[in-house]
C-alpha cells in the first residue's frame, strides 16, 4: 500500500508539473508544401509558396475576379502516401503562429485537416480526404493563435456532394495527410499575404478525470486484493485452529480429564517394554514436584513409513523393529527421562531434566541414530520428531505442540526434528 500511495503521489505530481502534456510540431524540413489556386476551376488569381531562410512560410496571391469564389491556399502534405497520416485525436489544440496581411482588415482564414479513411476515401481522389473544417480571424502582426480541435466541422457540401453514410459525416481526426490553410469564404480582391513561423499541435498523453480515474481504480483493486489475502490467512488460520483444537479435545478424552502435571505411572508396554501412555501420570508429577522450576520438554517420535515395513516383511518384522526401537531409546535416556510407547509406531519421550535447546539436541541424535542403526529388515529406516516446551502447565498443550511439530517435520520430507513454535500455528 506505501508503494501505491508513493506511485499515487508521483503520478498526480507529475501530471500537474506538466509531465503529461505532449506536442507534434510541423517540421518545414519533413513536410511538402504546395500552392493551390481557383485556376483550377476557371479563376485567375495568381500567387505562389515560398519557403524562406528561417524555415518560415509565405502564401503570396494575387485574388482574382474571374471565379464567384476566389481562393488561394497553402497545402502541407505530412507524408508521401496520403494514406499514412497523423493521430491527432490526443491532441486538443492547433496553434499557429504567424500573421496575415489582407486589402481589407478583419479578413479570415480557413483551416482544413483533412482526414483519409478507406470506408470513404480514395487515393485517385483528393476531394475524397475529409474536410475537417475551421475559420478563424488571424492578427496582422507575427502571433500565436490557438484552434481548439474539438471546434472543427465536417463541411456539408463534401457529405453531400459524396454521400457519406451517417456514422461518418462526423469529425474524424485519426489519419490526417494533408493540411490546408486557405483565404476565408468571403475574401476581398486584391493581394493577401500569409506567413506562417511555425505549426504545433498540443494535448496531454492523459486527461485529468483518465488519471484520477486510472488510480481509483488502482486502489480498488489493492483494497480488493488485500482483503482477499486478508480473509484468506484468516481462514487458513481458522482452520488450522480447529483442527489443533480437535487434536487437543482428542488428547484430553485420551487422558481421561487426569491431571494435567506431567505425572507418570510405571507400567510397561507388554511388547517394547516401555511406559504404557494410560498410566505415566503420577511418576511425572512425583518428578515435577520435587523441582522449584518447573521446567518440562516432549519428543513425540514417529516411525517414517513404518507401514510399508509391515506390509513388506510382516508384521513379526514390525514387532521386532519396534522392540529395537524402544531399546535405541532406553540407551538414549537420562534417570528421570519417561519414553512411552504412545501408539502403534508412535514414541513419546517426557523430559523433566530437559530445556528445549537440550531436547531438541537429543531429538537429533535420536534421528541420526535411526538413519545409521542396523535393523533386523536389513534396510534403512528413518523417523520424524517433533519437540515443544511445557507451556502453562499444560500436558496437553505440550503434547499438542509436539504433535504440531511433528506433523511439519512430516510435511517437510520426513527424516527431520522440528521444535514447536507460533510460526508452526500461524504460518
């Protein structure tokens, strides 16, 4: 969002420093220009174009009274195929600069951009170029005047004398070759001189309400992209909660509502030897009593792939891996270590004399201890730890942080120790 909101802040500085406004200057170097008169038509005005020294423009003519309509023009042609013209639909404005000199004051001139599109125009026809028109009153002496390009019209006589179909009787300035500047419609007899300095049209690559409405919508779519990350980590979390807390209800069932203290009963499993999970509550809390701090670790071990062995070599293959199992951790144990066999593959390991940094030490010597052990099915067998702390006096919430932990390390790859922290939870 600090990204947006700089990219926000760059965006509207630079539009309002000008960095959006873009302009096409008429180069006198890259552009044809041409004289054309009413001779064609039966008048006898006479006059020429001539391009000067400073690269400026003069149409010098003479009107005559031969023709009804007598007219001179300069004609600028942008390139050497009609058909490949300008985009001016960026720009807003036409800015001429120059001065006109007239027999009479207050004498206009015609502009005319002239437009080629294939749905009515024709190379063989020049008439065909669409008369985008405008008439403007010029100075006398050398200025700028600016023709606004929304201001220009479709002549009527060319829609009618080509019968151009209504969807294109409209200005249309996406492909202009040509343009004319020409004596006004109603000129006076006698000589009239135009210069033209220069030729620009103006615009800006993005309007103000586009750009405003370009962020907006930018920040529509942050917001909506953050709150659907937002609820999605919600959920992720939600779920990964509930099922935590299923584990935990199951643990508690498990245990019978007994206290909660770390206590151990000293009974055997039948087959490994080890401490049976139903009965390890008072030995541990007999422990736990005696020790001002009250300092407690679990490993809970879990067999990689043990089902595999099982189905492969049978189940009196199983029963004697587990017995090694169980006499690899006797030999891995302290005096006041607990090892309980917790279920069918699955060994706990209650640690009263044990800090995390120490459990997960010996966690790790456990594992490695699995990976190089020779074992009775002549193959390699690797095993999963998961290590967490007692917090808050919780057995429960121990074991459920260690069975968290060991759920990553099999999410993992297998064949790792990995030591219960909020990332597990949160992540």
């Amino acid at each position: 969002m600090l990204i947006l909101f700089l990219f926000s802040l760059s965006a509207v500085v630079w539009f309002y420093a000008g960095g959006a406004s873009s302009h096409y200057v008429i180069s006198s170097d890259e552009v044809q220009y041409r004289y054309i008169d009413d001779k064609g038509v039966g008048g006898n005005t006479l006059g020429a174009v001539t391009q000067n020294a400073d690269k400026s423009v003069t149409l010098g003519c003479q009107l005559g009274e031969k023709h009804r309509w007598p007219y001179c023009e300069v004609a600028i042609s942008l390139s050497d195929d009609i058909r490949d013209g300008i985009d001016l639909t960026h720009y807003h404005s036409m800015v001429i600069e120059g001065s006109y000199l007239a027999p009479q004051p207050d004498q206009r001139l015609r502009v005319y951009l002239r437009n080629y599109n294939e749905a009515y125009s024709s190379v063989d026809d020049p008439v065909s170029l669409k008369f985008n028109g405008l008439e403007y009153n010029p100075t006398l002496e050398n200025s700028e005047v600016a023709l606004p390009l929304k201001a220009f019209q479709v002549l009527s006589w060319w829609i009618s004398d080509l019968a151009v179909p209504l969807e294109h009787a409209g200005s249309e300035l996406t492909n202009v070759s040509v343009i004319e500047i020409a004596t006004g419609s109603a000129p006076v007899i006698g000589e009239h001189r135009l210069n033209i300095e220069s030729i620009r049209f103006e615009g800006v690559m993005i309007s103000e309400a586009q750009l405003f409405k370009n962020l907006t919508f930018m920040w529509l779519v942050a917001a909506l992209i953050v709150l659907c990350v937002k609820y999605w980590q919600s959920l992720k979390v939600y779920k990964e909660e509930r099922v935590r807390s299923a584990r935990l209800l199951a643990i508690n069932e498990q245990l019978k509502q007994q206290s909660e203290t770390l206590s151990i009963m000293a009974t055997t499993d039948p087959l490994t030897g080890l401490r049976n999970r139903m009965n390890v509550h008072r030995d541990l809390e007999q422990t736990m009593s005696r020790k001002a701090r009250r300092e407690c670790t679990a490993l809970v071990i879990d067999i990689d792939h043990f089902k595999r062995i099982n189905d492969t070599f049978g189940h009196e293959m199983g029963d004697r891996i587990l017995i090694d199992v169980a006499a690899l951790l006797k030999n891995r144990s302290m005096s006041t270590d607990i090892a309980v066999r917790w279920g069918g593959e699955e060994f706990v390991f209650f640690c009263p004399d044990r800090n995390l940094a120490q459990a997960s030490f010996l966690a790790e010597k456990i594992r490695s201890r699995f990976e190089d052990n020779a074992w009775p099915h002549g193959e390699t067998m690797t095993c999963s730890i998961g290590v967490a702390l007692l917090r808050n006096d919780s057995v429960a919430g121990m074991l459920a942080d260690a069975d968290d932990a060991l759920y990553q390390a099999k999410q993992s790859g297998r064949n790792r120790v990995e030591v219960y922290s909020d990332v597990l939870v949160t992540a």
